[in-house]
C-alpha cells in the first residue's frame, strides 16, 4: 500500500532530524528501507516478530513493530549512539504507523472515487461509505478529466495532486489514457470557479512540461451520487472537443452545442444525410477558395459586407460565389434554413472522418 520509496524518505529525513540510523523490514527480515546496512540484524527481526513484545533491545539495536489494523507489517530497527535512542525510535514508530494509517485511507477513498465515477456503487453504499471516508455528500463538485500526449503518466497525475493540494479534491485514473480530478467548489460561483479551476491546472501542467494537453470538464453536481454523470459529461466533451474544437485546449460539456448531438448519432444515419443532402458528393469536396468562403460566412453570421471586406474581395465577387455553390447544392447559405443545414452538413462530415480515423 504505502511504497518502499515513501518509506525511504521518510526514514531518510527522520535520520537527518535525529541522526540515528534506521531499517525498516517486513515481517520475513527483509529490508525494505533502511539508512545504514542492517543485514546483520535480519535474524533478530524475524524473531522479534515472532515474539509478543511491540519494543525490544537486542545486541545494542532497538527493534519496534509497525501494525496495520491489529496485523504486523513491519519491523523498525533503530541503531546509534546515546541513551535516547529508544525515545527517538519510538518516536519514529509512531510517525511510521500514522503514515501507514494515512495512506491506507488514501487508498480507500480513491477506491471508492474510482467506483464512484464508474457508477459501481448502489446508492446506500454511496452513502455509508462517504460517511466512513469522512467525505462530505453535499457540496458543489465537477469532474475534470486531462489527457496529455504523456498518457496516464504518473507524472501528470501527482503533478495535479501537487497543484491542487486540497485534501476535499480527488485526483485519480481510472482507464489507461486519462487524469480524472473530483473539484470541490463553492456554492457562489461554482461554474466560474471550475473555469477557473481547468485554466489554472492547465497552465500549471504545460509550464511542467506535459505536450499535447487537454481538459475537459462535466456540469456542476450537487450531491455526491452524481459525480458519475459529470464524469460521462467532461469524457464526451474531451471527445467533442478534439472533433469540432480542436484548436481549444480546455472545453466545457456546457459549450458543446450542437456538437453535442452530432457526437450521438449513429454513422449510417450521417451517411443517409449526407447524400440526401448533396446526392454523391461531400461538402467538404469543394477547393480552398470556395470552403474559405463559406466559413468566413458562417464566423460573420451571413453578413456579406464583411464576409467580403475580411476576405478583400468586391461584393459582387462573395455574391458570385454564393450563387455558383447554390447552382451546385441547391442551397444558398444567405437564406438561414439553407445555411443551417450546410453547416450541420460540414459538422457531420467532420465527424464521421474523426470516427473513421480512431477505428484504426
């Protein structure tokens, strides 16, 4: 559960404190962790392990077990100069065992975060659990999910536990691609806080060197039972966003718009729309000059003034071209309706090539 590394580091800055030196050793005398070599005190472990005493001196070391719920999990081995050695070590057990202690209930709650965004857990074990784990059942939370062209490493992931820092925040992975953060908020604002929450982890994550980042975020949930919702919202808005916003590097579930539905049809039914609309062809068959044209259109709200001042050319020019592509589909992007359906038409296409594309 807690890592012989963790362990290391620990012992390491106790020794640096104290300056006496430490081993810690599981139960068959094996070092797991240890300051100074030890060996020679491997023996004496185990059968100190098998005695009933919790502290013993033998040959000059003083010897402590560490327990993990009434079971024995390791032996601690003290050894140095000066009669407070004893103390020191005790002292040390006893930092050992609340760290054992923490990290076990670390474990847990991210067991059942990891169960809860899932959706694992019926609803009175919801409950009974969050009140075990200490975990608060009725604020304010959204999901975050990253993705980075790191893929679930490690380092992202305790990199997003240093930057939040909150132990009312759970940071955790749950597939092999993504970071998943459980935000706790404030009831004034929460939406703007969670805004707020992704650009600040975002930007945090880039200046550490993580490539190719992406977040994604769910609605704001009021109780816990929900956190499994806003989990499948930031999942479909991570994948949306790569489909119709893939310049941005940070999307909300809110701002997915039309895509939102788009994402949800099944490819034969887009495939029947396509050709009804335009018979054999693709709307994204057409050259570079004329599909310009229509999404300056488009990011001009059908304005033909300064669709054609922004693309420096004469009005006449944007009125010819408009009616050269309404020859071709029969529609004419200057009448709302017509220009409803051609841009859905460009938006389902698009989808459909980003879902040929991720079955390889």
């Amino acid at each position: 559960m807690i890592s012989n590394q963790i362990l290391q580091n620990t012992i390491e800055g106790l020794k640096g404190i104290a300056r006496v030196e430490f081993c810690v050793m599981d139960t068959d005398g094996k070092s797991v962790a240890s300051t100074a070599d030890m060996k020679n005190c491997s023996k004496a472990a185990v059968e100190f392990a098998a005695s009933p005493a919790d502290s013993q001196e033998i040959q000059g070391y003083q010897y402590f077990k560490i327990f993990d719920e009434q079971q024995l999990e390791y032996i601690l081995v003290a050894g140095g100069i000066g009669e407070d050695v004893y103390m020191i070590g005790k002292m040390a057990a006893f930092q050992l065992q609340n760290l054992l202690v923490a990290y076990k209930e670390r474990f847990d709650k991210d067991n059942f975060v990891k169960n809860l965004l899932l959706d694992n857990l019926l609803l009175v074990d919801i409950y009974s659990r969050s009140k075990k784990l200490h975990i608060q059942t009725d604020v304010p939370r959204a999901v975050l999910v990253i993705e980075s062209g790191n893929g679930k490493d490690n380092n992202v992931l305790e990199l997003a536990r240093a930057h939040l820092g909150s132990s009312k925040d759970f940071v955790t992975a749950v597939d092999e691609d993504d970071v998943i953060v459980v935000k706790e908020l404030l009831d004034n604002d929460a939406a703007r806080e969670i805004d707020k929450a992704a650009k600040s982890l975002g930007q945090f994550l880039e200046k550490e060197g993580i490539r190719d980042l992406r977040i994604a975020y769910g609605t704001v949930i009021q109780e816990i039972k929900e956190v499994s919702r806003s989990y499948k919202e930031a999942k479909m808005a991570l994948d949306v966003g790569k489909i119709f916003f893939d310049e941005r590097k940070i999307i909300a579930y809110s701002e997915l718009g039309i895509g939102r539905l788009i994402y949800q049809l099944p490819i034969p039914l887009c495939k029947m729309f396509i050709r009804e609309i335009f018979g054999g062809k693709s709307p994204d068959e057409f050259d570079e000059e004329t599909l310009t044209t229509i999404h300056k259109f488009f990011e001009n709200s059908l304005n033909v003034s300064e669709t054609s001042r922004q693309l420096f050319i004469h009005r006449n020019t944007l009125v010819y071209r408009l009616d050269k592509l309404q020859k071709s589909t029969g529609l004419d992007l200057r009448v709302f309706e017509d220009a409803i359906t051609f841009k859905i038409a460009l938006m389902v296409v698009k989808y459909m090539k980003y879902m040929e594309n991720a079955d390889f």
